[in-house]
C-alpha cells in the first residue's frame, strides 16, 4: 500500500519541475533569442511479482505481473526553433536568418548567443548588453579582403579606422554632347572644367576648350593649356600641354574608335604626386543636335578611380554576409570587418549559462575557434531586427493546464493512499 502513496510523491515531484520549466518560458516570453524549453517524463524501474512463463503441454503461456513505482524527469530539452522577427531599425540590432550562433568572449572564453543587441562601447569594441566582445574576422591590410582565421574582437572604431586616407584621381571620363553649329565651337572655344585630385586630397580644376578642326571636319580638337590646372585658391600648377584630335561619325554622330592616346601627363607639385600619366575616356560624347554639354566626371566608366579627400568615420551598416562596412564623409566606405556564427552538430546540446548565452558541451559539439561565414550556410542576417523569443504561449499554458491536473491526480493519490491506511489502523479499537 505505500508504494502508491511513494509513486503519488514522485508524480508531485516531476510536475512541479515541469511547472517550474513553464514558468520560466512564460516569464522570458519576450526576452530576445530566448530558446523555450520541454520537459517528458518516463516511467522509473516496475516490482517484478510475477515474471512470465511460456506455453507448454498442458497450459499457456502466462505474461509478468508488475508494479510500477512511479515516474521520473527523462528529459529538459531546449527548442532550437528560430523565433519570430522584431524591428527595432537600430542598424546594430542582428537576426540570424538560419542556423548558427553569434560568437561572443569574455576574459573566461567564448561564448554563443542568438540574441544580436549589439552596442559600440567608448573603446570601440562591438559588445552585447553584458560588454561581451562580439567575435568576427578582419580585413587584410594590404589587399582590404576579409582574412578568414581565428576569430577575435571587433573594434570597430580603433584609431586605424576613424578616418579615411586620401586617394589620388586615377581616370577622367567625358560625357555630354557637341552641338556642330555652337559658336564657340567654330570660334574661340567651349570650355568645360573638372575636378581632380592629388596624392593628399587637394582638389584642382582643370579647364579644356573644344574647337572644331576645320581642316578635317567633323573633327574636334580638346586642348589643355599648360597654364589650366589651378588649386582652390586659383594658384597654377604644372602640366603638359596637351591638344588631342577627337573624330566623330558623321552617320551616327559618335565618337570614332579606337580613340586617340588621351591622357593628362606632367601633372606636379612640390608636395604631393599625381597620377601620370592620366588617361581620360572621351567615348560617350555625342555629336547631336542640341546644347554643347561635355563635361568631365573623375572616375572611369564605373566610377572607380576618381580620387577623394581624406574623410572621418560618419556611420556604418552591416551587411546580410555580416561584414561592418564605415561610410566616411567623403563618400567613401570601408571594410572594418565581418561577423561570423558559429554552428553545431547537436545545437540542442548546448548548456545554458543566464544572459542569453551558450556553451558548448561533449553532446554538442566543439567550436573551432574560426567560425563561419554565414552565407555559407545558406543563411543571412538582417540587420535592424531582434530574433524574439520562441516561446508559444498558447502551448505553454496548455502545459500548464494538464501540469496542474497532473499534480492534483498525484496528490489525490497520496490523501487517497493515506485515508486506506487510517482505515487499516482503525481495524484495532
């Protein structure tokens, strides 16, 4: 008779864990990249009465008779389901879209996180609410392509990247049309300017005149005098003369290829360098009725090259593949580094230490100290949004609901149990 009464108090027990399980589901209900945990029973080892006997001549085979003694917790496992997307447009706020973790460090070691709320602190490091260093990879420094290796500390503002270097102008292209009956044309000129810069960011102007050739029309003759390159304050610096012969079809009023040599050379000054000799592409300019419109725009064809002035860090977005990219108030941007995930083969057996943080375990499986790009994964991160928590409050309180009964059926057992006995004691008055 006490066996039911102990089976009763094992019963109280395992539902009470379970209570416990979804009430701290329930109370992290809107904790970020909380994962929500279950709990399943089993039933523990039966008292063999009878074992079983098998059929012989003349009788049959009789099955064990057994009684249970109670249930035990088999299992708390964690729901690795990816929880639903919060936007918070805070460009530093991650959601992993797929599987992994993000990989932060403390001085105890690495550790692993699906909640991205990330912040820069005054040293310029990336870290979580708890100042953990959110773990990525570096560019190199001569070629500026992410260096994959053993993940370390983001710092996103270090002194190396709170400013830009200048860059010296490397292209020009010209665009725009020439209108054959302009009378500057055909008389002193048309003029047209564009900027250039040098080696340390200083921008010049450099002034060109269009002519019409007249000895071999439609030819046209774009000349930069020596005296035509001038700095901000209007002061000349030196060049070569040139004058290039630029012929157009008269059919389709373009430009005649293969084009001319077409380039700035002896550009100089006593404190900085050019880029001689300075090619200029002059293939898109037209010959069609209209406005005379040329112009010159640094760069080549696609914008590369066309030099800058230094610039200071203004702000920074991240990347679906992670990478931090700075945009600087010349324009410019610049690699500053990549996130990296970490990833498992059992992710469920990663233990929980608080903080919304992981560890690693031997059920688990060992991180590599190098992680991983997450686009090779197939994944992605969307930045400005929070992975919510996966908590389903209609399950949990469902739970809660057949808990409860739970515990009342085992606790019906133990009064039920303890009445049988005070009937057996009052059989002697």
């Amino acid at each position: 008779m006490m066996r039911s009464m102990y089976s009763g108090v094992s019963g109280l027990r395992i539902h009470q864990t379970k209570m416990d399980v979804i009430g701290n589901n329930i109370a992290n209900v809107n904790t970020a990249g909380f994962k929500a945990s279950r709990v399943t029973f089993s039933e523990v080892f039966s008292q063999t009465v009878q074992g079983a006997s098998g059929a012989s001549e003349n009788s049959g085979g009789t099955n064990p008779m057994q009684i249970g003694l109670g249930s035990s917790v088999s299992s708390i496992d964690i729901n690795m389901t990816e929880g639903a997307a919060q936007r918070t447009d805070n460009p530093l706020d991650l959601k992993i879209e797929g599987e992994g973790f993000f990989v932060v460090s403390d001085a105890t070691g690495n550790k692993f996180t699906r909640a991205g709320a990330f912040r820069i602190d005054e040293a310029g490091n990336l870290v979580n609410p708890d100042g953990l260093n959110v773990m990525g990879w570096y560019p190199n420094a001569t070629t500026g392509a992410i260096e994959k290796g053993e993940v370390k500390p983001l710092q996103i503002l270090n002194a190396q990247n709170m400013y830009i270097e200048p860059t010296a102008t490397s292209a020009i292209t010209l665009s725009g049309n020439i209108n054959k009956n302009d009378p500057q044309i055909t008389g002193a000129g048309s003029p047209f300017t564009f900027n250039l810069y040098d080696s340390l960011g200083y921008s010049y102007t450099a002034q060109f005149t269009i002519t019409e050739n007249t000895t071999a029309p439609p030819v046209y003759t774009f000349d930069l005098a020596a005296d035509s390159v001038t700095d901000a304050q209007g002061n000349t610096i030196t060049n070569d003369v040139l004058s290039v012969n630029i012929e157009f079809d008269p059919a389709t009023g373009k430009v005649v290829t293969p084009l001319p040599a077409f380039q700035i050379t002896g550009l100089s000054t006593d404190f900085s360098e050019f880029t001689n000799p300075m090619p200029i592409d002059a293939a898109g300019i037209t010959m069609f009725a209209g406005n005379t419109t040329v112009t010159g725009t640094p760069g080549d064809a696609t914008g590369i090259g066309g030099g800058n002035q230094a610039g200071t860090i203004s702000g920074f977005e991240v990347g679906s593949d992670g990478k931090i990219l700075g945009r600087y108030t010349n324009g410019e941007t610049k690699l500053l580094g990549q996130v990296v995930i970490a990833t498992f083969e059992n992710p469920a057996g990663l233990q929980k230490l608080g903080a919304n943080l992981f560890v690693s375990t031997s059920n688990s499986g060992e991180f590599d100290g190098i992680g991983e790009d997450i686009t090779s994964t197939g994944g992605s991160f969307n930045a400005g949004v929070l992975e919510m928590s996966n908590v389903d409050l209609s399950t949990e309180f469902t739970e809660m609901i057949t808990t409860q009964r739970g515990f009342q059926a085992n606790s019906r057992i133990i009064t039920s149990s303890d009445e049988m006995l005070q009937e057996l004691v009052n059989l002697k008055r």
